[in-house]
C-alpha cells in the first residue's frame, strides 16, 4: 500500500494505473476510520481496480466553533485497517488550499435545508473540497455513504452542474451491533449519551413504516430525554434526522418502507 502526501507523487501513481488500463475508485474520508468507510472501500474493490482514499480533515468545512481541533486523527491505526483491508494508496495531504486562494464550490438549492440551516457554511467546504479531490484523482468512480444523506446529493448535483467526469457510487449506511450508526463522532458520546442515542435508529425504524411517520418521528424523538432534535425531514426517499446528543451531533436516516 502506498501512501502520498504530495500532488505530485499522487497524479505520478495515477498516471502509471492508467497506462495500465486499471479503472479507479475514491473514497473520500476525514480519516478515524470505522466499518461505515470499509464498506466504500469493499464496494470501490467490487467495482474498480485500484482503491484510493484520502484522508483529510477539511477545515472549510467546520465552524469555528465546531470540532475541527478535536476531531480524532489516529493515524496509525487508520494506516492499518487500509492496508489491512486492501487499499491500493491513501492520499493524506497537509493542507489543499492555496493560502491566498479565492474560489469555492457553492451549491446553491440542496445545500440549503436540513444541515444548511444550522451549518450554514458546511456544504460550500465540503462541495469545495470534494470538486478539488475530485480534480486531483480523477477516479472513474467515487463513493459515498449515505449516512450523510444530504451530501450525497449535495455532490451528485455539484457533479452534475460542473460536468465532473466521475459516476458517484451512494452505499447504505453500516450500523453497529446495538443499530447506533457508525461515525467517526460517537467517539465523542459518553456510555449513558450513548445508550440514549440507540432511541435514534430504533424510533427511526418504526417511523420509516408509518404514514404519519415525521410526526409521530419528531413526538417520540422530542420526548427522550438527553436528546435535542435539530429537525426531521423526507427527501430521498428516506426519513432523515439531525439530533444532539449531549454535546454531540448525530445524523442518521432510514428508507421509507411506507410510501
Ligand atoms: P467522513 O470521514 O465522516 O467524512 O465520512 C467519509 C465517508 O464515509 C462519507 O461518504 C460518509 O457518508 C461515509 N460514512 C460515514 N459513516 C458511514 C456509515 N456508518 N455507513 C456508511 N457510510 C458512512
């Protein structure tokens, strides 16, 4: 397994697979990784030669009072369980903007509910920094989880829009054992905030199969204690919810079974 920090050593090893003819897949990922990034990289095997995934926390797409410095960075044990799990290279670039920079990537509709109200910056970082992934990769595909469900569609647009020649691969969200899905945050929740947030997917679930079910959702959310909705709302075909945990947000969602 490879792993390259610079542009230059990145585009030199992709060139090389493509005088080759070997097909790549990106995974995108802000490192701390879980089972949920495995899955990309297990559906990028299934449909790619090469696997590359990038590791970078992107500091344009926090707050500044978000977590940015206290998101996790295990390193060591990532580097791991990519090698371990037959990732061909890990791009982990130290910075991808230029310091007197001047563009951004501004998806302008599907950005701007759900998260967009409470992160009203986040989906112009993240759609900036995907499109420059993206540019520096050039994979044939690329692959997202739909545990950030908005997102997903955030990029399928600014793809779209920009005519980025890359076919984006949506995979379903992997949970743990108790249902909780997995994310790089519930590292944050204490063991009483985390039992509490097992309410999440299991109220989620029953709602999904119910035609009252953003109501009935947001009732039953709203009355566990320990637990703060952001908001409940449909779009995909799935039943979406944001939700504080403590000091904690987690996004789940779940397809609607009842339409
Ligand atoms: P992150 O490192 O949190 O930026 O996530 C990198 C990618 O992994 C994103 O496309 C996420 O949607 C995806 N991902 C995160 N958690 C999960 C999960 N539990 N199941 C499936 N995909 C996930």
């Amino acid at each position: 397994m490879k792993v390259v920090e610079t542009e230059k050593l990145l585009r030199a090893q992709v060139k090389i697979w493509r005088s080759q003819g070997e097909t790549l897949g990106f995974v995108p990922t802000m490192g701390a990784l879980h089972q949920g990034h495995l899955r990309l990289v297990e559906a990028a095997q299934r449909l790619c030669d090469r696997v590359i995934l990038s590791i970078y926390v992107n500091p344009t797409q926090f707050a500044p009072e978000e977590d940015y410095l206290r998101y996790p960075r295990p390193w060591v044990k990532d580097r791991a369980l990519c090698q371990k799990n037959g990732v061909d290279l890990i791009y982990r670039p130290q910075n991808l903007y230029h310091p007197e920079g001047t563009t951004i990537v501004l998806e302008k509709e599907l950005s701007q509910g759900r998260c967009g109200v409470t992160r009203p910056a986040h989906f112009q970082g993240v759609a900036t920094v995907v499109t420059k992934l993206l540019n520096l990769v050039q994979p044939d595909r690329a692959f997202f989880g739909w545990k950030d469900a908005q997102q997903v569609e955030v990029i399928q647009r600014v793809v779209s829009d920009l005519n980025i020649p890359v076919k984006i691969e949506p995979v379903e969200i992997v949970r743990d054992r108790d249902g909780l899905a997995f994310s790089s945050r519930n590292v944050y929740l204490s063991a009483q905030e985390r039992d509490r947030a097992l309410a999440i997917p299991l109220l989620l679930q029953v709602a999904a199969g119910r035609r009252d079910r953003k109501k009935w959702l947001t009732q039953n959310l709203s009355k566990i204690k320990g637990i703060k909705l952001d908001y409940v709302e449909e779009s995909q075909g799935r039943l979406c919810v944001a939700a504080w945990v403590g000091k904690t947000r987690l996004l789940d969602n779940w397809p609607i079974s009842l339409k």
